[in-house]
C-alpha cells in the first residue's frame, strides 16, 4: 500500500504562503483601524454622564414638583450615587474626577450632597474621567437650567469649561 503525498482532486488546501498573507493583510487593516476607534472609548464616560444628568434632573423637578427637597448623594470613591432612593454604579473604569460648586472645587473624594428645593437649586459641576484619558461633565446651572453633560467622552484638553457658577453650598462628607 503506498500513500500520494498528494491531494485528491477538487480538495486544494491553502499554502503557508498564502495564510501568511492573509495574516499580514489583517495585522495591518487593525492597526490602521484601532486607532480610528478611540473616541468610541470615551462611550462609557459619556453615557455615564448623561445618567448622572438625568438624575439630577429627575431630583430636581421631584422637589419643584412635589414641594420638598430632594437630594443627590455622589459617592466619589465609590463611583456611585444615589437620587431620590434609587442606586446607580459608573461603569467599570469610569470615577468621579471631582464636585465643584460656585467655582470652587467642594471635593475630589468621599460623599458629596447636593440638595435641590423646590424654590431652586444649586449651581454645581460634577467631572468624570475614565482610565484613557475621556471626560465629560454634568453641569447643574441654577433654576430653571437643565442639567447638561459638557466634554461628551473627549479626551481631555478638549473639553468645554463653563467659567461662571454661582449658587448654594453642597455638604461635604469624607469617607
């Protein structure tokens, strides 16, 4: 019994050659690509941010609303917070950068409290970053302002500050 080193007919198999090729082709479409795919990075501080701004929106018209205060609990360490009882987490490598009220920089670590009441509410911002460099930032102007996210995941340096704030004081307490 011999053996035909040969493939039958009708059942080619690919050359080392031509796997190698295929190889290079792919290792040079992803590394021009990877690039170009970045600003996708800053999704996750984006996205967090424009939850963070709803519910300081939803805090805030819960107090105009029902006529009582309501509150904002920013865990700065525990990259959470906590708004009219319900919980939220920032998504894995996302934190709080800090809390500034009326220009002034409250706190980069531990709870911060804001207060809304029903005849008006702080003007404050809260900054986030993530591990790559993106930020973004939920800016609460005074009443009747919507909260809005600044920066939306750009890198930073390429964020837009807001440069007059004025407003009530936040609590501050550390961990």
């Amino acid at each position: 019994m011999t053996s035909d080193p040969t493939p039958p007919r009708g059942r080619r198999a690919f050359t080392l050659l031509e796997v190698l090729v295929v190889l290079a082709i792919t290792a040079i479409a992803a590394a021009l690509l990877v690039p170009r795919l970045d600003p996708v990075g800053g999704l996750a501080v984006e996205t967090a941010a424009r939850r963070l701004a709803d519910a300081a929106a939803l805090a805030r018209d819960r107090a105009i609303l029902g006529g009582h205060s309501a509150r904002l609990v920013v865990d700065l360490d525990g990259a959470r917070w906590v708004a009219d009882g319900s919980a939220r987490a920032l998504a894995p490598h996302v934190r709080f950068r800090g809390v500034t009220i009326a220009g002034e920089t409250v706190a980069q670590s531990g709870v911060v409290t804001l207060s809304f009441e029903p005849v008006g509410s702080p003007a404050a911002r809260i900054d986030l970053d993530d591990d790559r460099g993106h930020t973004a930032s939920v800016v609460l102007p005074p009443a009747p302002g919507r909260p809005r996210v600044d920066g939306g995941g750009a890198p930073a340096g390429r964020v837009r500050r807001c440069s007059s704030w004025s407003g009530r004081s936040a609590s501050r307490r550390s961990s």
